[in-house]
C-alpha cells in the first residue's frame, strides 16, 4: 500500500462498532445490487453521491472520509470509484477500510502488471506486440484504466494504427500519454464471455457467480449492416461498452473456467500479496479450438454483475437462492465478522 498503511486501517476498523456495520459505495457501476445485497443480509447502507446530480463528490474528501469512518463504514470499490477517486487517492489518502486488497488495483489498471499475473499464472493469453511497426496482422489497440473499451479499436498495419491514433486524437479522446501507453495484441476471433468470480480469502476458496457479454457500440451497429454496406461506410468501429446481457457456456468449457480462475488468484497471491480478496472477473474469448483465453481482467466488482442482481444460473448451483455479487460480498463480511476474522478481507 502508499501511504495508507494497513496497520493504521486495521486501527480504525478495530474501533467499529461491528454490530452496526455500514456498507457503503460510490453511486454508479454496480452500486443497486452492491447495496441491495448488503440490506439481504442486514447490513446498513450508505452511498456517496452528489444531491441533484449524476456526479459524485470527490469521495477523497476529508469530510466525506470522517462521515464514513462514523457510520463504521467498509466500503466496496467498483470501476467509477476508481475513475472518479483516482488510484493514486485511493492508494494514499483514502482512509477508510475498504473490502478487498486495495493494492490489487493497480495491477488491473497497469497494463504490464496485469499481463504479468496471467504469466506468472500460465494462463493462455493473447500475443503482444512491443511496437506498431511489428503489426504484421489484425490487432487490438486498447488503452490504460477503467475506460469500458472507450477508444479501443482494430489495425492490420503500422500504417493503420498511425492513421486511427490520428483520428482518435483528434476527436480529443486520447493524448500523447495513452498513445506511449497502448497495449497492443493480436486480434482474437472468438465469442466473448466475461466471467465473473469470488475469492473468498477466509474459506481460500474461488466462487464462479456469473457470465455475461458485451453490447459495444459502434462495432454491434456496424456488423448488423449488410456487408456491401460496410465496405461502402468511411466508419472505423470502436468497442465501447454500453450494455451487458447474461450468457451461459457449454458445459464441457467448465473445467477451462475453473483452471484459468484458479491459476489467477495462485499467481496474484504470489505477486500482490493477499490476492484477488473478492470480486474478480476474467474477460476471455472462446475460438473454434475451445480454448478460453483470457484478454483482460478486473480486480474488483465488474459492470457485467448488474446481469446477475438476482442471481445466475452458476450462483443458483452454489447456493440454491437468489445470489448476486453485491449480497456476497455482504455475505463474506457477515462471516468475517461472525468469525472475528475481518481483518483478513480488509485494507
């Protein structure tokens, strides 16, 4: 951790009162079922948000951080908290406890150190290219944070990546900075299915609780038009993320689902000790080998949860009821406290 040091957030937990726990998040992202799920397992609820507007307050406020410390708040970081709040924020001015491993969220938004936990896990993976002028086949583009696949697009040569960086630029959604940091791999064909986890730090033990898919815009408009159309468009189709709906996978890609899951949270314990400590997702592509291979991953909540607030196919075979991720993170504090063992799912 920067300079919040575990220690001093432990202090302060080991003050809470933990029979009147509050769990809180930012307003936006996963936040109805993070704090629907809280209220099922009887939890107080408190969320962060600007009276009258979408935008929330800056949750790094030292106000806002007092308001929640009072109300004995742990709070559950999603994508928006950390695109609003700032990593470097949440890292060393966010004194507040937090469920999960607040270190861990770097290396979700760091494209190499994300990269590096699927190496070090041996999970299959996309090849990389260290420089446009090696492109000698059809690529994905895509760009550092929590960006929901905002300016990510497709280039089959360095001459196209130049002039897609240049149209980019000039619509103003990226600078020289996103440019020196562009993650560049080949393009995988396959059908997409991003796979939702839980790692339950106090049972070591990894949950499957979900999968859904991605409506992206432009590219779902674009593959809808007749082919002629498509050659006849000036368009350059890009994969911003605006909707998600449910999926189910073959059953015999299971055990595919459970080994990738399970070399991840092996190899983040390894590099960024605790771990993957709750919610995790895998964003993965399946060819026509049947092979997962995963492009991307997040270390918290994902968007895609919102398909499952009721619970999925894959929770229901765990628990038999209704099962989102937001009441199973209330769940694990439930039995953190119940065990007095809280300290290990907090930072």
């Amino acid at each position: 951790m920067g300079e919040v040091k575990k220690e001093d957030i432990l202090d302060i937990l080991a003050g809470y009162d933990k029979s009147e726990i509050t769990i809180a998040t930012l307003g936006s992202h996963t936040s109805l079922h993070i704090l629907q799920g809280a209220k099922e397992e009887g939890f107080r609820t408190a969320i962060v948000c600007e009276k009258g507007r979408e935008v929330p307050y800056d949750i790094v406020n030292e106000d806002v951080q007092q308001q929640l410390r009072d109300m004995n708040a742990i709070v559950v970081p999603h994508g928006s908290f950390v695109a609003y709040a700032g990593l470097d924020n949440v890292e060393d001015k966010f004194n507040v406890p937090m469920f999960g491993n607040r270190d861990v969220l770097r290396w979700e938004a760091e494209r190499d150190k994300e990269r590096a936990l699927l190496v070090e896990g041996d999970v299959r993976i996309p090849f990389k290219y260290n420089d446009p002028s090696e492109i000698d086949r059809p690529v994905m583009v895509k760009f550092p944070g929590a960006r929901g696949g905002r300016g990510y697009f497709v280039a089959s040569s360095p001459e196209e990546f130049d002039a897609k960086i240049d149209a980019m630029k000039a619509r103003g959604w990226l600078d020289d900075s996103d440019v020196e940091a562009a993650h560049i791999e080949e393009y995988v064909s396959g059908c997409n299915y991003c796979i939702h986890y839980f790692y339950s730090a106090l049972d070591d033990k990894v949950e499957l609780m979900g999968m859904d898919t991605r409506y992206e815009s432009s590219i779902d408009g674009f593959v809808r038009m007749p082919a002629k159309d498509q050659l006849d468009i000036d368009l350059s189709p890009s994969y911003v993320v605006t909707g998600n709906h449910p999926a189910v996978i073959r059953e015999s890609l299971l055990p595919q689902v459970f080994d990738i899951a399970d070399k991840l949270t092996e190899s983040a314990k390894k590099l960024v000790a605790p771990g993957l400590n709750g919610p995790f997702c895998m964003q993965t592509l399946v060819n026509d080998n049947l092979e997962v291979i995963c492009f991307e991953i997040s270390a918290r909540t994902d968007g895609g949860t919102n398909t499952f607030m009721d619970g999925s196919p894959y929770s229901y075979l765990t628990y038999g009821k209704p099962m989102s991720m937001g009441r199973r993170i209330a769940l694990e504090i439930k039995n953190g406290i119940e065990r007095d063992e809280l300290e290990k799912i907090i930072t």
